[in-house]
C-alpha cells in the first residue's frame, strides 16, 4: 500500500486581527425605542449607553408603571404605555424588541410596518415559518431586521471565522458544544412555560446550534433525543447534526443544570476551544496536532454582558451602508438555524407522546 504523505499547514505565530465594531464615524448615531422592559433589556440598554454613541429615546410598556421605572432608572427621555405610541414616534430610528419570544412575531410586524429598523432577541421568533413572515415584512417595507444574538458581533468570533476561513484548522470534521444553565422558579419562570415559547432549544441551545452553522453551515441530517419538563417544554436535549461524509457534530443543552458551555472546533490540522462561556467575550485556544499551541485574550475590556453592546453598532453600521441585513449573520441563516431547532423539538416531542 502506497504510504500516504503527510501534509502540515504552517501554524500561525499570531492570531488574526479581530474585526471590531467600535462606535465612531462608520456608526452614526441612531436614536432607538425599546419595547417590553426586562431583564435583558436592562442589561442591553446598560451596556448600550455605556460603550457606543447609540442611546434609547423613548420605552414602552404595557405597564405604565414599568415603562417609566424603566426610562427612570436609565435616563430615557419618554416613556409610553403602549407599544403603537412608541413605533409611531418620528424620533425613534431603530425598535429593540426584548419581549418573550412568543411576541416577536406580533411585534416584529408592528415596528416593520411603522418603518422602524428592528432589532429582535434571540429567537427571532418560536418557529421558522414565523421568522419567514417576519423576514418577508422587512424586505418588502425595506427596513433592517437583525436577531439579537450578539455573540456573532463578539471580538472573538471574528477571529474565529477568520482562522476557519484561512484554513488554519485544515478541514473541519467537528463542532462539539454545549450550554447549559440552571433556571429557577419552576414553573414560573417563561422558559418553563410553552405558551411564551419556552424551552431549552429556543433560548439556550441557538448558540451551540448557530456556532455549528457559522462553521459548518446547515446540517444534512438531525438526530435529535432529550426529555420535556411536565410543563411540555424541552429541558434538555443532544443533537447529532450531520455535514456530509466524515463530518458530524454534537451539541448539548438543559435548563436543568449549569454547564460548563464550552465549545471545540476541531480541523485535520488543528483544534480551536472556546473556554466557558463560549457565547460570551472569552478565550481561544488553538493547538495543533503536535501539540504546539496559542492562546488569545480579548483585550477590548469590554467583558461579560457588555459584549451585548457590540451588535449595537454594528446594526448602526449595517444602517450607515445602506443594509437592511447584517452581513455576518443573513436572515437567510436565521431562518435554516431556527429550521434546525424546529426539528430537533419535533423529534423530542414526537419521542414523548409515543
């Protein structure tokens, strides 16, 4: 048998330089309107005013309580009591919709047919066919409309992409990840509850899924096992997502327990982990196969939950070049990501009723 030869891409001294979307002359300053107050919008509209030129003019609630509390605590100039008087407002630029995910798709029309650029949180919606409604309106009205999942505006992902895209790994053969978090107040809390679309899936198991998809693309097949919580929702769940020959994925979620949500891309040539939590502003590093090996720090400062303030700009930026979709996650493979979540759900309910 002829001995085959073997072949050693060069590794690198240094990491790629990563792209950032730092506030500045190609991110005008835009004018945004939050809709539904929360836990996540405190934390966005924290890390908003605190490290970009973007800043919210007015909040809306159902509660008018809630909605000035809101515009109190964090220096926003109006205050509404419905979501019609905010997207009506000629001074809003951009709505941010930090609902529950069973209102984006409600919300998400209401902001696109007042003209608005939308942001929505991650989910864009509960099910592809809703994203497809939703992404339909945005085009037609010609508004951008970007998800919320801010890990893909994160310094490290464009390290990340850059080092799978030089070919620095060889070729990808795996994404194994996971993200696990421990959710309490059973069964209050919204991911313990299916009519606010609740679920492990849809709210946790989108980033090990979107990773997957920004190195791998799309699956070509789904295997899909987990169990539901007697509230009907999925609490934990492992996907097998197939690429083709010889390239198979494997990813973990649960709102049961705390993972430790750390991510490996492994290549023929090297290997890329991502320390927990792999989502978030964090280290890489890179190792090859002999065992040589780099590690990178992100050295921004902006760390933790601050990281929700680089999609930010980055939207203003898509604004200012006249987007109406952010190039680094379309809404094309928005929809493919929530495609592979609706089957992964399928199989794990249709698994529990048999």
């Amino acid at each position: 048998m002829p001995r085959i030869k073997e072949h050693r891409l060069t590794f690198p001294t240094t990491f790629p330089e990563p792209e950032l979307f730092t506030p500045g002359a190609d991110a005008p300053a835009l004018r945004w309107g939050l809709l539904a107050p929360g836990w996540i919008a405190d934390l966005f509209v924290s890390a908003v005013h605190a490290h970009t030129d973007q800043r919210f003019v007015a909040v809306a609630s159902r509660s008018a309580e809630r909605s000035r509390a809101f515009s109190a605590q964090h220096g926003i100039a109006k205050a509404y009591d419905s979501y019609e008087q905010l997207v009506a407002d000629p001074e809003v630029d951009v709505v941010y919709i930090a609902a529950p995910q069973s209102e984006h798709l409600a919300l998400g029309l209401l902001a696109v047919a007042a003209g608005k650029h939308t942001l929505i949180e991650k989910p864009l919606a509960t099910t592809s066919d809703e994203a497809r409604v939703l992404v339909s309106a945005a085009r037609s009205a010609g508004v951008l409309m970007m998800e919320a999942l801010w890990s893909r505006y994160l310094p490290q992902t464009s390290v990340v992409r850059a080092l799978v895209r030089d070919g620095v790994l060889g070729d990808i053969r795996s994404v194994v990840a996971d993200h696990g978090q421990a959710i309490p107040d059973y069964p209050n809390h919204r991911l313990h509850r299916r009519e606010l679309g609740g679920g492990a899936l849809l709210d946790l198991g989108i980033y090990p899924v979107q990773l997957d998809s920004m190195v791998l693309g799309a699956p070509s097949s789904i295997t899909a096992i987990g169990g539901l919580l007697d509230t009907g929702v999925d609490a934990y769940s492992t996907l097998v997502l197939g690429h083709g020959p010889s390239v198979q994925s494997t990813l973990t979620t649960t709102l049961v327990v705390r993972t430790p949500s750390t991510a490996v891309i492994a290549g023929t040539e090297a290997r890329l982990e991502m320390a927990g939590s792999f989502y978030m502003p964090t280290t890489l590093r890179l190792t090859a196969n002999d065992g040589e090996a780099l590690v990178w720090n992100d050295t921004t400062g902006v760390s933790s939950m601050a990281g929700l303030s680089w999609e930010a700009t980055a939207l203003a930026r898509f604004v200012r070049e006249g987007r109406t979709e952010s190039p680094v996650h379309t809404l094309d493979e928005t929809i493919s990501i929530l495609e592979t979540l609706d089957e992964a759900r399928r199989q794990i309910d249709d698994a529990a009723t048999r």
